[in-house]
C-alpha cells in the first residue's frame, strides 16, 4: 500500500505547486487572538462581571499579557490556541444569546460572604437532555486553573454531546469541597432550566481539583451541610497526591505523568490498587516524561485520554446516554499505535467475497455480466448469532480491493490495525468490506485513468445497492434483517462508507445515491473539484441529524486546498453544521499538519474515522 500511494504521490507532485494555500487557524479567525490582552477579554461588555473568573482573581498565579502569553503557576503544555479557542467559544454562546455563567450562590448569600462573589459556573453546553459532568480544575487550594484543568475538559466534552460544568470556587480546602457540594445540590435543583441530565452524573478533576471530585464523590454532599445527591457514576482525576482509600469510593479513573514532582505516579497507582481491592472499578493510566498540570494533554501521549474517561465513565451509567449513539470525533489526528502495525494476539479473519454484476457503463441495460471480487474482514471470534455494524471502505486510484487489506494470504500491515483497535477496545467488532470500483480490467487498470475513475465512481452506486449490499449481507450478520432495499434502510444507523483519494470520490456519490442505506460517510482527501449542488440535493430533503460526514486530509497534500473550500462551502449551505460549532452537528473537518498524499495518512485517517463511528462502548 505505501509503494502505490507513493506512485500516487509523484503523480500529483506538479499538482502541489499549483494548489498550494493557507488559511487562519480557528485561533486566529475569531473574535479574540493570541495577541489579545487578557486585561481586553476580562473587561469585553459580552461577559458581563464574570470575565474575571476566566482568570486566576489573584493574579499572583498566573502570568503573561496576553491569551498567547498566559502561563499559571504549576501547570505544564499550556496550548495558547486552546485558550483562545475557550474565549471566543464563551464569545459567540453570548452573541448566539446563550448564557455561560450562572452564580451558584443568591445576591444575599454573596452580600453576607463577599468570598462568594468570585464563585459560579461556566456551562459548556452539550445536547439538551444529556448528562452532566462537573469539572474542577486545581491550583493548590490557593486559587482556581480554570483555563488549562477545566474549560479545556469542560469544551471537549460539549463538544462529545455531553453538559459540562466548570466550577470556579472558593480557593481554600473545606470552602471548596463546600462549593462543589453546593453546586451539584444546585445544578439538581435547575436541572430541567439547564435542559441536563444529572442522573448518572460525574465529576472531574485535575490536581485540587481532583481533591474535591474525590472528596465530595466519597462522603456526599450531605457531609456538607448539603441534602444528600446520589453518589457520582464516575470520578474522574488527574495528578493528584492523594493516598487516602476509605472503602466508600465511586469508580475511578485516573492519570499522571511520570516527571510529575507533586503528584507521585506510584502513590496514585497504589491508591487505584487499593480501590480496586475494594470491589470498585477503577483505572489508572501513566504517561511517560510528563510533569504536573498537563490538562489535555494535546501533542503528548496523554493526547486522547479523555475519550478513555468518557469510556469509563459510560461503563458506570444506570440510565440511557442519550449521546451514546453520536459520533466521537477526536480534536485532532490521532497517530496509530506503533506497536498496532504488528500482529495482534487477537486476529480477525479475511474472506474472499466473490460476487455478480453488471458491466457499468451499460449497467441499466443489463448486457454484459462481470464477475467481481471483495475483501471482507471478520473481527476476531466472528459470531453469525450476533449483528455487526458494517463499513465499505473503497480504494483510491491506482489500486483494487486488495490494495487497503491484502488477501486472505497475504493479510496487509492495516489489517493489523483494525485486530489491535478491537483488542484493545477501541473499535467495536465490526465487518469491513473492500470492494471495487474497477469495471471490465480484471488487473486493476481502470483506476489509473483518472477520467475514467471519475465516471466509475459515479456509476458504483448502481452495483453497490443491487449487488455488492446483497451478496455481503447475506452472507454475513449485519443489522439488515433481510438483503433488500426495506432491510438496508431499516439498518443504516449501523452502516457507513468511506474512502481515500478517488475513494474519497466514490464516497459523495455514495451520499449523493445512498443516503437511505448509509448513515456514516468517510471521504479522505478529495483532490477533484465535484458538484456540490447535486450531491448534497437529496440531503436538503433529510433530517440533519439522519448522515454525518467526517473529512480528514494533510496540509501538504494536493487535496488540501479542494478540502478547504468544500469545509467552506459545507459551512455556508444549509445541508451541514459542523460539529465543532454545535455538538450536534452532522460533519467534522481535521487537518493533520505535515501530512502527504500517501499510505500513512490514509491509513491514520481510515483509523480515526473508524473509532470515530463505531467506538467501543
């Protein structure tokens, strides 16, 4: 696969040069910058008097000019376009007259405690009705992090479907253990004002923080002086000291990096041992050459460890998740495990699927009969008594159905892949089908006229619905009662297609035919102009919520600039919503900087894409 997407890469070579482009980062395009005075967003008329509690109200811990230059005592990878990023998203929920922060404590309490005054919440909202996660971020009891240990949190997790929660408190141990207790007495009293679920509720924590999730989760809110909440689903911490286990824990999830000189990595290991020893779920991970205060984590291996929380806080619901359903699209490109390109110990199977057609061009017609070929993956102890979700993942040019997977005796390096991301929980056990768009050349030539391709992909649709779908779906267990056009549709929560280069081509003409039958669509690098009017006009019909589209590509590859102007044009029509300025919006657009027009970027794509649509639950 590499040799053929480097042949592809020379071929486009000329291409770059003509194509080549820039554009502002979401950090620089909004209403704020990294050159923005932190000083100009306390005092911007849209925040009110709250703009203050963005920040550290002791200004002893925290230092910079401007959100570029912010840096907070005893944090670490503090990500200025994160930062900017935060504030312009408080800016435009104000524009869009949504409010962000509430003041937990009356006009009279705060009158009688002017401590209270410079407490409340930021709420990061999520889908109307989801459940609630309560985020508190650290600062040694001495004043409150809020821009690197919760709004980042806080912002990923709104984004994931989820209502969020960021609690700026009284900055001294027991006055903050009493705010959270207050606040989540609070957020249940208005749940049905906020439109949030507060059942199954979690809460989060970095450093102090951590403390206080750990705490109130433990004894309750009525140790307090609180009425008394239902314990937590989840507590969910970050680099934390604390040793004490009293045996009352809710499961925990933990993480830490190794260089951390305040939280001890072996202290916060023993103490989930200890949990676990209880009876309680709980996890720990350890990233190595990270120091204390890593919020996100973003560009270090913790990068991604909120999904992993959200994993486990999920595992610990008693009621519906009603975003547990919805797509989980990474913040950025994630790289595939090194250790994912070796054989798995848990190995899926691969099926030569073989199967009969139409010659295309005269398709309709019904003239001419070709026998064609598929590669279909198995996960690992495939069962035919179980239903499977289902992906039909199409090959780019210069290539054929054994070009993303291999054959059954010759299994590709990605086959790997898709073994280790199930193993390991990743990715739900799923069929993957590679099929062809290739027509009467046996020998895979067809790809490489690019004219022809164009015609090919679009006339796939016709052997996709009539034939490929039937012959798959027969034989193996998916979510289609029946192999008819009835059984595709009923099912199609539980089908998606995808696909790199000129499967990326094959991909919107699958949306443009059959958005019955799929709802998960995955077009990676489209380096071809195409006519949006026509294959978004059957979407203009549909619900927004019934398809999403989720678009990858690389900076250095020739289909980034085609890729930047179909993000626009998504954006201005009236088909798409993307998810990064609404929770529930129906596509996502990731760039990964450097990446190419080649086999790593397709196979990293086609990894997130996958565990994007179907991650374990």
């Amino acid at each position: 696969m590499t040799d053929l997407f480097r042949k592809v890469g020379a071929v486009c070579l000329a291409v770059v040069l003509l194509l080549s482009g820039c554009t502002q980062t979401a950090a620089e395009s909004g209403h704020f910058t990294k050159d923005t005075s932190i000083q100009e967003v306390i005092n911007d008329k849209a925040f009110d008097n709250y703009g203050r509690l963005m920040f550290p109200t002791d200004d002893n811990y925290y230092s910079g000019d401007t959100l570029g230059d912010l840096q907070l005592t005893w944090y670490n990878n503090i990500n200025p376009d994160k930062t900017v990023e935060i504030v312009n998203y408080f800016y435009d929920q104000v524009q869009q007259d949504q409010r962000i922060f509430y003041p937990i404590y009356s006009k009279s309490e705060r009158k009688a405690d002017p401590e209270k005054a410079d407490t409340g919440i930021f709420f990061f909202r999520g889908q109307s009705g989801a459940k609630t996660a309560v985020v508190n971020a650290g600062g040694g009891f001495a004043y409150v992090g809020a821009m690197q240990d919760s709004f980042p949190v806080a912002l990923e997790l709104s984004k994931k479907g989820y209502n969020a929660i960021a609690l700026i408190y009284r900055p001294e141990e027991e006055t903050a253990y009493e705010d959270l207790a207050y606040a989540i007495t609070w957020l249940r009293k208005h749940a049905d004002e906020l439109q949030i679920d507060m059942t199954d509720y979690s809460l989060w924590g970095g450093s102090a923080g951590a403390r206080m999730a750990n705490r109130v989760g433990t004894d309750g809110t009525a140790s307090f002086d609180e009425p008394a909440s239902p314990q937590p689903a989840a507590v969910i911490t970050q680099y934390t000291g604390l040793s004490e286990v009293t045996g009352k824990e809710p499961p925990t999830y933990a993480n830490v990096g190794t260089d951390d000189s305040i939280a001890d990595a072996e202290t916060m290991t023993e103490r989930i041992d200890a949990i676990k020893e209880n009876g309680t779920d709980a996890e720990i991970e350890v990233f190595k050459g990270l120091e204390h205060g890593f919020g996100l984590g973003e560009g270090t291996a913790a990068e991604g460890w909120v999904d992993h929380a959200v994993s486990f806080w999920k595992k610990h619901m008693t009621t519906e998740d009603i975003v547990a359903s919805a797509v989980n699209i990474p913040d950025s490109i994630r790289k595939i495990p090194r250790r994912y390109f070796r054989q798995a110990r848990q190995q899926g199977t691969l099926e030569d699927l073989n199967y009969q057609t139409w010659e295309s061009f005269s398709y309709e017609e019904h003239q001419t009969r070709l026998n064609k070929h598929a590669v279909v993956y198995l996960p690992y102890q495939y069962d035919p008594s179980q239903q499977y979700d289902v992906f039909y993942l199409m090959h780019g040019g210069w290539s054929n159905e054994n070009s993303l997977l291999g054959s059954p005796g010759s299994p590709s390096e990605f086959k790997n892949v898709l073994d280790h991301a199930i193993q390991e929980g990743k990715l739900r056990p799923m069929i993957i089908v590679c099929p062809t768009y290739n027509n009467t050349n046996e020998n895979g030539q067809d790809s490489d006229d690019f004219s022809l391709a164009l015609q090919l992909t679009d006339q796939f649709h016709n052997e996709l619905t009539n034939d490929l779908m039937p012959a798959v779906e027969s034989k193996y267990s998916t979510y289609a009662e029946e192999p008819t056009p009835a059984g595709f549709a009923a099912s199609r929560d539980h089908r998606g297609f995808g696909g790199f280069s000129m499967g990326s081509v094959a991909t919107w003409h699958t949306f443009q035919y059959n958005l019955d039958d799929f709802r998960y669509f995955l077009p990676m690098s489209c380096g071809t102009d195409l006519d949006n009017s026509v294959l978004w006009q059957d979407a203009e019909n549909r619900d927004p919520g019934d398809y999403f589209v989720f678009i990858m590509t690389g900076t250095k590859d020739f289909a980034y600039s085609y890729e930047q102007e179909r993000h626009q044009a998504m954006e201005d029509s009236g088909v798409f919503t993307d998810i990064d300025q609404q929770s529930n919006g129906n596509f996502a657009y990731r760039v990964k900087k450097g990446y190419d027009h080649d086999a790593t970027a397709a196979e990293e794509y086609t990894y997130n894409g996958l565990t994007a649509f179907f991650p374990s639950s």
